[in-house]
C-alpha cells in the first residue's frame, strides 16, 4: 500500500477513529481532558465548586490516596499488584501513636512520620520477600497479608479509637503552606498536599532518569529479557513493594495527624480507590506501562467526583459505584485498544 493511498485511507476514516488514534499514546492527556471537563459540568452544577475552601479541600483529600497510590504504581509496573497498603497504613499509624504513647513521647513530628515509614516498609518487605522470592502470586499475597496485617492489629495491638495523640502530631492537622480568604473565612492548602507532589516530583525523576527506575519499567517489560541484560529482578521487585509499604506507612500516619485521631477500623476499603486511581492513569495491570502524571490524573479525577457528589445532591452512596466504573474504565479500555493494534497489524501482514 502507497503512502498516498494509505493518506487517504486514513482520511476517510471516520472521526472517531481519527480521534482515538490521536489520543493512543497520550492517555494521560486524554484523562487532563477529562478531569477538566468534570470541574465543569460540576462547577456549572454548583458555583461553589471553584471556591478556594473546596478547592483546597479537595487537595487535603487527595493527599493520603496520592501517596499510597504512588507506591501501589511501582509495584505495578513491575508486573505485581498491592492491595495491602490501607492494612499497612492503618497498622503503621497506629502501632506508632500507641508505641509514642507509651513512651510519653513530646518531640518532633519528623520521628513520628520515620517510625511510621519504617514500619510500613518492614510490612512491605514481607510482601517482596513472598512475592519476589518466594514466587507467589502478587495478588494472593497481598490479600493475605491485607487480613493478617488488620487481624493482627485488632487482636494484638488494639481496637479502641485514640483521640488523645502526641501533640506534635496533632498539631499537624493545622499546618499548611498557604491561606487566603474565602466566602469570609480564612481557608489554608494543607501541608500534606505539598508532600504528595514533592513526592510525586522526586519518584517521576527516579523512573525516568535513575536506573532504578529503568529497571523496574524493563521488569514489567519482559522479566526475562530484564534478567538476561542483568538486572536484579528480585531485588527491585523486593524494593518496589517496600517502597509502597514505606509511602503507605507515611500516608497513614499523615492522616492521623490531619485527623487528630488513630483508628484502627480507618482505611477500610481505600485500597480499591488506590488501584482505581492507578489503573485510571493508565498504568498496566501486567505492568511496564504506566506514569506518575497519570496517576495523579487518576487520583484529581477520583476525589473531584467522590468528594463534589454530595455538593450536587448525589447521595455519597453512589461514590461506590463509579469507582468500580473506574476500575473497568481502566483495565478494559486499553485492552479494547491493544486488540484493537494487533488486528489492525494481523490486517496488515495478511495484505
């Protein structure tokens, strides 16, 4: 087929063919568009929308997901799944209030948020150690250990709700990086939302510039053709999953101090809106795609429509709903397009 007969061809395709193959490769401007778009028809919905006191709480409500989603990414794109890092970040944030507790603790938050990282990724190590050198499947790991982590916190540690928390922490709830005045309040970006993109900066480096990150993309690759050129699969799978358990245990105790509060029964549920969240920035299920930028879309888009339902006269209910519709979203249409490529290459070699 000539150059100008296929021009052509491609011409007389219909335009939403034309626009799919102008978006193939640019999910996560596919997905700006469509957080975009949701701001407005929920701005148009309700004007308030755009006020800057939903605005900023829309991005204190991001945070927690945001840094347990990144983490859940990096297990993905190694090929692997996390869908224990709400009972890691439950269990790091509150063996660390109960253990600062008992030691009376007054210093700074800093040895909070360190004790609480270092738990997580002691839990997660636990998930890289089965899964990377044990061999077991990912997703039943997780789900084990999911129960066991929360069981054991229930059974060993504790069940009652702690309002009373070391006052460093406590006192993280009021911190942030910026305030201004709206609809007569005063109303302030929390800190929490400055370490989610810090974090999100610091890891989009790493996976595009470091060989860590290289890495972890060519295990999710082609393991095999990753462990003929040399990389240490085992030992970056094993880092993948500490990584999440670390930035889980951070997210929850973030939380915690956010909230003035240590539950044990928080986070219930939270892992499924975390995958959501990744799987809808376009991260694969089999792993080596997928990107930081993206999955931040994916979190922005979940909390603008879970947290602005209620704000239109949805019931909160629904909430439920339309992260499963995300979830499906997210795993179905880049099968649909994949297919949609190797016909279209079968078509090819055929002519």
């Amino acid at each position: 087929m000539s150059t100008a007969t296929a021009s052509v061809a491609l011409q007389s395709r219909p335009l939403p063919s034309r626009l799919a193959d102008l978006f193939r490769g640019r999910r996560e401007l596919l997905l700006a568009i469509v957080v975009l778009l949701a701001c407005l028809v929920l701005a148009i919905a309700n004007p308030t929308f755009l006020s800057a006191a939903h605005l900023f709480g829309l991005g204190r409500s991001s945070a927690v997901i945001g840094i347990m989603a990144l983490g859940v990414l990096l297990v993905l794109l190694t090929g692997g799944i996390d869908v224990s890092v709400s009972a890691i970040a439950v269990s790091a944030m509150y063996l660390t209030v109960v253990t600062l507790r008992a030691l009376d603790f007054q210093g700074t938050f800093l040895v909070a948020v360190g004790l609480s990282v270092m738990i997580g990724a002691l839990l997660g190590l636990v998930n890289g150690v089965l899964v990377a050198w044990l061999k077991l499947p990912s997703m039943i790991v997780t789900i084990g250990t999911l129960t066991l982590y929360r069981g054991a916190l229930l059974a060993f540690v504790g069940t009652e709700r702690i309002r009373q928390l070391p006052s460093q922490i406590g006192d993280f709830s009021t911190s942030s990086v910026f305030t201004t005045q709206s609809a007569g309040r005063t109303v302030s970006l929390h800190t929490a939302v400055l370490v989610l993109v810090a974090l999100a900066i610091i890891l989009a480096l790493i996976l595009r510039r470091v060989w860590w990150g290289r890495f972890v993309y060519a295990i999710g690759d082609d393991e095999e053709a990753a462990s003929r050129m040399g990389v240490p699969v085992h030992t970056i799978r094993t880092g993948a999953f500490v990584a999440s358990g670390a930035l889980a245990g951070l997210a929850g105790i973030l939380y915690a101090g956010m909230n003035r509060a240590a539950d044990p029964s928080t986070f219930s549920g939270v892992e499924l809106t975390v995958l959501a969240a990744v799987v809808l920035g376009g991260a694969a299920v089999a792993g080596g795609r997928g990107s930081v930028l993206g999955t931040m879309l994916g979190v922005v888009l979940i909390t603008v429509v879970g947290s602005s339902l209620v704000l239109i006269g949805i019931p909160a209910a629904w909430q439920s709903l339309f992260i499963g519709l995300f979830v499906l979203l997210g795993v179905c249409a880049p099968a649909i397009r994949e297919r949609r490529v190797e016909r279209r290459r079968g078509m090819v070699v055929s002519e």
